[in-house]
C-alpha cells in the first residue's frame, strides 16, 4: 500500500541531470525493499514512526507488478536502482501503487521521473489518468503531488477499486493520518 516515500533529502543521481528509468529486474527487489526502507525513515521526523517502521512489500508481494511490467526504477550512473514506482490499473486508469526515492538521491527530480514514466505508460495504453492515494499533510506527500498535476477526488467519487484500496489502507492503520486520493488527468 502506498505510503508515498519520496524522502525529502538532497543528493545526486542523475549525470546532467538526466535520470533514467527502466523496468525492474527480478534479482533487483530485494533492492526496492532497501530504498522502501530508507525513504520511510524521514516520517519519523513528522511524527509517523509507525510509517517508518511499517515493512516493504515482500518480494512475493512485489513480484505480481514485475510480471505486469509496472514496476519501474530510476537508476544511478551505475546503473543501481535509487528509487522505484509499483502500478496497477485500477477503475480505468493507471494506479501509482507506491512511488519511493532513496534518501541519498533524493530532490533531484527522481519521483517526478517515475511519475512522468508512468504517464507515458498510461497514455501509451489509452488511459485517461494515473491516481494514488496519499497523507494529506506530509509536505512531500499531497503538497508534491499536487504540483505535479494530481488533483484531490471527493469519497464519494472514487470507483469500486479505489475504495478497496482505501478499505486495505485503513485496515492497515494508514488512516490514523489524514489520506486523500489523487488524480492525475492525462
């Protein structure tokens, strides 16, 4: 479920500022539970601990998005995975089921790259959007999010699949924080 980890640090990844993406390959998951991990430490820092100490995904969990071809990394100059993005699609549109940066190659535009990439998948499959569920006050959650494109949807506006996804997250605890899903018009 997504916990929307893009962590608020600054470092480098990109050479001239060209962050490349690619699909995630199968001995690499272990890799995006690393960068889960380390992304989720800063909501320790805006009193999420429980965030922080949530678990990634297994790589079973992780598995089904790699078989979708909708899990996506960005890598460094070695070609080493410095942050990733899991989709499904859901209700017509292409969900962002978790996005995560490193915080070591945070602020370098890393997140917004695997938005853009996931975009262009959604667009290349016709469909009309991407969504995400978010916290609503966590700055590099919804306020990011926002400036990307992604608008807020009214509850009573989310289609049978997001309001399973929203069912999952409250189940999971994730609703002791303020949540919004998000929509992105392609």
């Amino acid at each position: 479920m997504a916990t929307d980890r893009v962590a608020p640090a600054a470092a480098g990844v990109a050479h001239n500022g060209v962050v490349r993406t690619r699909e995630v390959r199968v001995g690499e998951l272990p890799l995006l539970q690393e960068i889960e991990r380390a992304a989720g430490e800063c909501f320790r820092e805006v009193g999420m601990a429980a965030v922080a100490d949530d678990e990634p995904p297994s790589v079973a969990e992780l598995t089904p998005f790699l078989a979708a071809g909708l899990a996506w990394v960005a890598v460094d100059d070695e070609d080493r995975p410095a942050g990733y993005l899991l989709a499904e699609r859901i209700d017509g549109a292409l969900h962002v089921e978790q996005v995560s940066v490193h915080p070591a190659h945070a602020r370098r535009g890393i997140g917004r790259t695997l938005l853009e990439h996931a975009a262009a998948r959604a667009r290349a499959e016709g469909l009309p959007a991407l969504t995400l569920t978010t916290f609503a006050d966590v700055p590099w959650n919804a306020p990011y999010y926002a400036r990307c494109g992604f608008r807020p949807v009214p509850d009573d506006a989310l289609g049978p699949g997001l309001r399973e996804v929203r069912a999952r997250e409250a189940a999971h605890g994730l609703d002791r924080w303020p949540r919004l899903v998000m929509r992105r018009e392609l």
